[in-house]
C-alpha cells in the first residue's frame, strides 16, 4: 500500500486511532534530503503493508501538525503506536533503521 496523505483532518483517524503502528514522514518538497529518503519511505510502505501504515506529511501544508510534533528539522521520521510517539529519527536514515523503528 502506498503511503497515505496525512492532513490535520485524517490525522486522528488514520494516526490516533490506527490499530497497527504508523511511520510518519514529515517532509518538505524544497528539502534535499526528504526526497533522498522517500524513495525509501515509499518502498517501507508497500513492504509493510497489513502489518503497519506509512504517512506523509509537508510541514509546509500541515503547520499545525508540525508544531504538534515540534518538528524543528526535517525529514523526520516518527512511529506512533496506539497514539503514541515510540521512536523518532531525524534525517536521512538507512532502510533497516527505519524498519527497526517500526519493529515489524
């Protein structure tokens, strides 16, 4: 499954109140190493498929939930487990430490 849009009016639903665990990719399209890690992002998401749920979300198009999260630099990747955060990564990272964060 591609990874899923996450807006401040899915966010709750597809988020908060997801049964399985969700990767967030908070992201910019003017940031460099975003789209170096996407291509990554996009791959977990169709791997893991069933057994957890990858997200997206432009900080510039969603504010409110980057300041939620605090997000300070990007890309950030966070996985968030029955409403809460349980790893986060800032920056580019490797395949197998994203899906470690994930514990899938």
């Amino acid at each position: 499954m591609a990874a899923i849009k996450i807006t401040k009016h899915n966010f709750e639903k597809e988020v908060l109140n997801s049964k399985e665990p969700v990767l967030l990719d908070f992201w910019a399209s003017w940031c460099g190493p975003c789209r170096m890690v996407s291509p990554t992002v996009d791959e977990i998401a169709n791997e893991v498929s069933g057994s957890a749920k990858v997200g997206k979300i432009n900080v510039d198009e969603e504010a409110e939930l980057a300041a939620k999260f605090k997000i300070m630099s990007i890309p950030t990747l966070m996985v968030v487990k029955d409403g809460k955060i349980s790893a986060s990564a800032v920056g580019v990272r490797p395949k197998k430490e994203i899906l470690r964060m994930l514990e899938v």
